[in-house]
C-alpha cells in the first residue's frame, strides 16, 4: 500500500498549487502521486539452472505458481504479485514508437497452463517470443507491493538469458542470488554478486535444498567466507522450500522454524519492501519541498518589494536576470542540453567500443584455446569456459554503463546548477523492459564420421597408392609388383592418408567451432550493444525531460515574482499593511507546507 503520510502531504501540495494557480507544479505533484499510487517493490531471484528458484518462489507464497520437476527448467521470467484472484497472464513484447520502446500485449491464459509458455519443456529457448508471465495470487506478503521474479537460469551469465538478467538489476528493489547446498558458490556466481552489488541496492544471497544436503552447514560457512573476501556485503539465508510447504500444509510451528524461511521473510519486509517506502517518502519531500519554495518565492519577492520602497526597482532588475538565466536553461544551445546531448554521444560510443574490445579479447583467446585442442574432445568444458567469459565481459560492461549514466547524470546537474539549484533525479530504468535474449552457442554438427570402417577404406585407398607407385618402380629393377619394399611402402603410405585425414578432419572442427565463436560474439555485440545504447537514450530522456521541467517551472516562477514585485511598487500605502499581513500569512501557510515535508523524510535520515 502506499504510505498514507506522503499521500496526504502530496494531496495538500496539489490543493495549494491549485489555489495558487500554478498548473505547471499540480503536473509535477499529479506525477507524484501516480509514483506513489504503484506500491509494487521488485525482488529478482536469480541463479544458475535446477538451483531451486522456482520452488523458492512457490514456498514464498505456499503456493504451486511456477512450474517445479526435475526435467523442468524455467525459460520465461514469471512475475508473482498480489491479486483479488489467482490469474495468469502471458504478455509478449512488440517494438513501440521508439526504438527502444517495448509495448506489451497481455493475454489471460488458464493457471494449469503456465508450464506450457514458462518453462523450457514447454516453451524450449522461449520460441513462443513471451516478454514474461504475470501471476496474481492473494497472499498477504504480497499485499505490501512485494513482487516476486522468478527469472530463467542465468548459465554464469554468458547464456541465452544472461544479458536480460543483467539488464533487469537496475530496475529491480532487490536481488536474491539462489545457490543450492550441493557446492560452495562458483566464480560465475561471485562475479554476478560483484556486478549485482553495483547496480541493485539490496542483494541477499539463499541457500536452498538444506533438507537434502547434510553438510550444508559446512557450505553455508564457505559460502560466508567467499562473501566476506570478495567485500559483498549481502545477508545468506539456508533455507527448505519443501520444509516450508510441507509445515504451512500441516501447521508444523516447529518445521516451519527448520525451515528458515522466517529471516528470508524478515529480510523482504523489513530491509527491502521498508527501504522501498523510505525512498519513496524521500522523493516525495523532495518534491513537495521544491513545490514550496517556488510558491514561496514570489510571496517573498512582493513581501520584500513592500517593506522596503526604495529596493523595489532594484528588487525587479535582480528578479528579471534570473529570470533570463532561467530562459536561457530552456534554449537548445544551454550548456547543460549540450552537456547531455554530446555526453550521451561520446558515451555510446565508449560503451561499444568497450564492449567490442572485451569480446574481441574473449574471441581471441577462444580461438587459441580451439586451436591447441580438438573441440570434440573438449567442447563441454570450452563452451562453460566461454560461457563465463562472456558472462564477465558483458556484466562488466552493463556495469559501467550504468555507472557512465549517473556520471553524465552528475554532470549535467552540475551545469544546471550554474543558472539554478537543481536536484539529480533517479537513474530509474522502466521495470516493465527486460533485454532480449542471446541464442545459446551453438555446438558444431560433427558431419563426417570416421569409424572403424572408414578409417581402414581411407588407409586401404592411401596403402594401396602407394604400393603401387612403389611396386611399378622397384619392378624396373626386376622385382615383382608385390615385394617387401611396395608392401611396407604401401602400410607408410596407409598410415600417412590416414594420419593426414585425422587432421584434416582435427582442422575443419577447429574451424567449425571457430565460426561458431564468432557468431555467438557478434550476437552478443549485437544485443548487448543494443541493450546498452537503449539504456542510455532513456537515461537521456529522462534527464532531459527532468531539467526542462525545472527550467520552465523556474522561469514561470520568476516571471510570477517580477509581476509580483512590479505590482507591489504600485501598491497604494492604505492597503500596504493588509497586504503585508496577508503575505506573511501566505509564506507561513507554505512554509508550513515544506516543514511537513522536511518531517516526512526525517525517518529516511534516522535509518541511513
């Protein structure tokens, strides 16, 4: 639900820009509060395959939302959140008027159905082209806005559902790495805990499947140790999904405490559905409060134009500069629009060419590795190899993407800052666009056999040549076509065609797999690329929309405060004492207005 104080205050704002007359702050304020009216907090929970996401999900709720089976991976993100009803929804995913714009199409679909269209059983490498599922459920943890994302296995992030599990960090509240107790974590595993940290302010990390592990209190602690090297600040909570189902089935208080469900829950409620309600009481003082200090200024400018006469005119020169200050923040040619317009530029370009330079070295040392050893033998283990290397590569650069966006964010911020004080906004990427996908590495088809028979035709063809070539001329010397010199000629012959074959046959799989290297790397450049120039053009939106607004608020204001002062010089002195008392009864009521919202954010700074 949405907090009812920032609600109330918000709805008082916009009263007092109606009464004030100030159509330009209500927008900003209705803006507000259609923010404040989407309660929902996302909580990704991400890991590698078959890990126990899904039935993680399922006990969250202690319901069979997402599809569980041994021979059942899940292919399409599923979104579990609060509802009247249990429904599902598939909603697919068509290009909008921008490029980088994505309109959804919803279609309701029978619950029973949701494996046909979310996992790889029924919907293999997401055939079907499905943004995502969304499941409605009534349950009360979900009624604080809590909405749970049970993503696809992101294969150490270089699979086909990596780069849209990097992509949608930034738009999540939180992130939950899931691990089962089989193994400590892998180095895959800790890299996307690094790239998690740097783009999500809340990360916890789960251990799953304790019921079936006994030594998993001896992981749990590797698990610390691995967390506590790598500087990763984020809680670890063991945890049985089937403990926990099996408990809410039969009101077993003593296996729902085995379980160790209760701190997960903890940690939801009160570190990220909470923190997320912090953050949105903050946003909201923020705006409320810069709402009243633009009221305030021109009740202040005709208060200062009355006490004090004689300034009046001088008042109206200061008042009319800033307010061509203001007017030059809306030009084109302003120095924060070009500061954002060639930033955005150069960092399109930085971001691609770091991109192509990791992949280009990952590539490099692919076709090394192809080159030193036969893939046939080595496939497997290479394309895991590959698989995190690209995965480390693209995270990385996603990472600096979005720490390239704040950058700019800054920047621009600061020469705005030069004409007028103004706030940076939040880098806060629409959580309704998740990134396409990356086609998993192909494996070279191995199209020509060489078995046994094969390879005594292939020697047979090679010996006999030879043999021959040999036997014609050693019968010069009165030999006969059969000697032993043809007939051992005729074996080195055999055994060289067919050692010459074998590395033929070595070369044109090295070749295979090389080419198949490329393709996968240019697909990657290819979406990944997209991806990051996408989350920096709406970075730029955002930030251009974000100061023009304020440069147009700021101007109208000021053009609001020289009226005001203008009137005041003009003012008869019979009605300058009332006009004074009124105007401080005005400042007072506002500023009482921006006290309220100052108060609103102090339980944000107690807790930080």
């Amino acid at each position: 639900m949405a907090d009812s104080a920032a609600v109330d205050l918000v709805d008082l704002a916009v009263k007092a820009t109606v009464a004030y007359e100030r159509p330009d702050l209500e927008a900003r304020l209705k803006a507000t509060r259609t923010r404040l009216a989407d309660p929902n907090v996302r909580v990704l929970i991400v890991g590698e395959f078959k890990q126990g996401k899904s039935q993680l999900v399922n006990a969250l709720v202690n319901a069979p939302v997402c599809p569980v089976d041994d021979d059942i991976s899940t292919a399409v993100p599923t979104e579990v959140r609060h509802g009247e009803e249990t429904t599902v929804r598939i909603v697919r995913g068509r290009p909008g008027a921008e490029a980088s714009e994505v309109v959804q199409e919803k279609t309701e679909v029978d619950v029973s159905r949701l494996a046909e269209y979310v996992s790889e059983a029924g919907n293999p490498e997401n055939r079907a082209g499905l943004h995502h599922a969304e499941v409605t459920l009534p349950r009360k943890l979900l009624a604080s806005g809590l909405v749970l994302v049970d993503t696809p296995g992101v294969g150490g992030l270089g699979s086909a559902h990596g780069a849209a599990t990097m992509s949608a960090l930034p738009t999540a509240d939180a992130v939950i790495l899931v691990s089962d107790a089989a193994q400590e974590y892998t180095a895959p595993e800790m890299e996307f805990l690094r790239a998690a940290m740097a783009l999500c302010p809340n990360v916890g990390c789960v251990v799953t499947k304790t019921d079936l592990y006994p030594h998993w209190r001896r992981i749990v602690e590797l698990d610390k140790g691995h967390l506590g090297r790598a500087g990763v600040e984020a809680e670890l909570f063991p945890v049985s999904s089937m403990l926990r189902l099996h408990a809410a089935e039969s009101g077993d208080a003593e296996l729902m405490g085995e379980s160790g469900f209760a701190p997960l829950v903890g940690f939801l409620l009160r570190k990220v559905v909470a923190r997320a309600d912090d953050l949105d009481r903050r946003s909201t003082s923020q705006d409320v409060r810069a709402v009243a200090e633009q009221l305030n200024a021109s009740f202040s400018a005709e208060l200062r134009a009355l006490e004090d006469p004689g300034g009046a005119e001088a008042l109206v020169v200061e008042l009319t500069r800033a307010k061509e200050r203001a007017d030059e923040l809306r030009q084109r040619s302003s120095r924060w629009q070009v500061t954002l317009n060639d930033g955005v530029a150069d960092l399109i370009s930085d971001i691609e060419y770091d991109l192509r330079d990791r992949l280009r070295a990952v590539g490099r040392e692919a076709e090394q590795l192809l080159e030193d050893a036969d893939p046939a033998d080595t496939w497997d283990q290479f394309a895991e190899w590959f698989h995190q290397q690209v995965a480390q590569a693209t995270s990385a650069n996603f990472v600096w993407t979005a720490q390239r966006a704040r950058w700019l964010a800054e920047q621009v911020a600061e020469h705005f800052s030069e004409a007028a004080d103004a706030a940076i906004p939040d880098i806060q990427l629409d959580g309704s666009r998740v990134s396409g996908s990356v086609e998993a590495l192909e494996r070279p088809e191995d199209g020509e056999k060489f078995g046994i028979g094969q390879k005594l035709f292939i020697g047979m063809r090679g010996g006999y040549g030879g043999m021959l070539m040999i036997g014609l001329a050693t019968s010069l010397a009165g030999l006969a076509l059969l000697n032993p010199i043809s007939i051992a000629a005729g074996l080195l012959f055999g055994g060289k065609t067919l050692r010459d074959e074998r590395k033929r046959l070595k070369q044109r799989r090295q070749a295979e797999a090389k080419q198949a290297v490329r393709k996968h790397i240019d697909e990657v450049t290819f979406q990944v690329g997209k991806d990051s120039r996408d989350t920096l053009r709406r970075a730029q939106r955002q930030l251009r929309d974000h100061f023009t607004v304020l440069a147009e608020e700021l101007s109208l204001s000021l053009a609001t405060s020289v009226a005001a002062a203008q009137s005041a010089v003009s003012t008869d002195s019979s009605q300058r004492n009332q006009r004074i008392a009124d105007l401080r009864a005005e400042i007072g009521r506002v500023e009482a207005l921006g006290a309220r919202a100052i108060a609103l954010a102090e339980p944000v700074k107690a807790v930080s």
